[in-house]
C-alpha cells in the first residue's frame, strides 16, 4: 500500500458534527465501513487515527475451561 506524504482534502462540517472523509483518503490506510478511529486535537488540529481490531478473546471458549493445565501436564510427561 502506498500512503502520501501529506495527502489532504477539504471537507465541510455538517450538522451534528459530521464530516465525510473522502475515499480516496480512506483508501490509503485501509480503513472501510465499521471501522473505529481514535479522534483527538494535537498543535490545534483534529487527528483521526484507525484503531486496530483486537483479537484478544476471540477464541474464548474453543477449549475446556482446563486445557491450560491439561496442556501442562502433557508437556511434563512427554518429558519424562
């Protein structure tokens, strides 16, 4: 993926605060419907930055509740 410089568009503020990012923007870090960004002001101007998804938890409940220590205990005895 290929991100410019300081790639810039103008954009008007809508009522309820609203402001359409263009694509063309959009496109250049991936970003697509759904995603959640991280809004803040830095040195007087308004910075939006994707927040990642987090994976953490997605497997929850896959295993037993004990496969941790199943896991444990099988390592030590191909151990022995």
């Amino acid at each position: 993926m290929v991100i410019e410089a300081h790639a810039t568009a103008r954009v008007r503020l809508r009522r309820k605060n609203q402001v359409t990012v263009p694509d063309a923007l959009l496109s250049q870090i991936g970003a697509s419907t759904g995603d959640t960004f991280l809004v803040s002001v830095q040195d007087g101007a308004i910075r939006m930055e994707r927040v990642l998804p987090s994976y953490a938890g997605a497997l929850a409940g896959v295993y037993p509740p004990n496969w941790a220590e199943q896991l444990r205990e099988d390592r030590t005895r191909w151990r022995e």
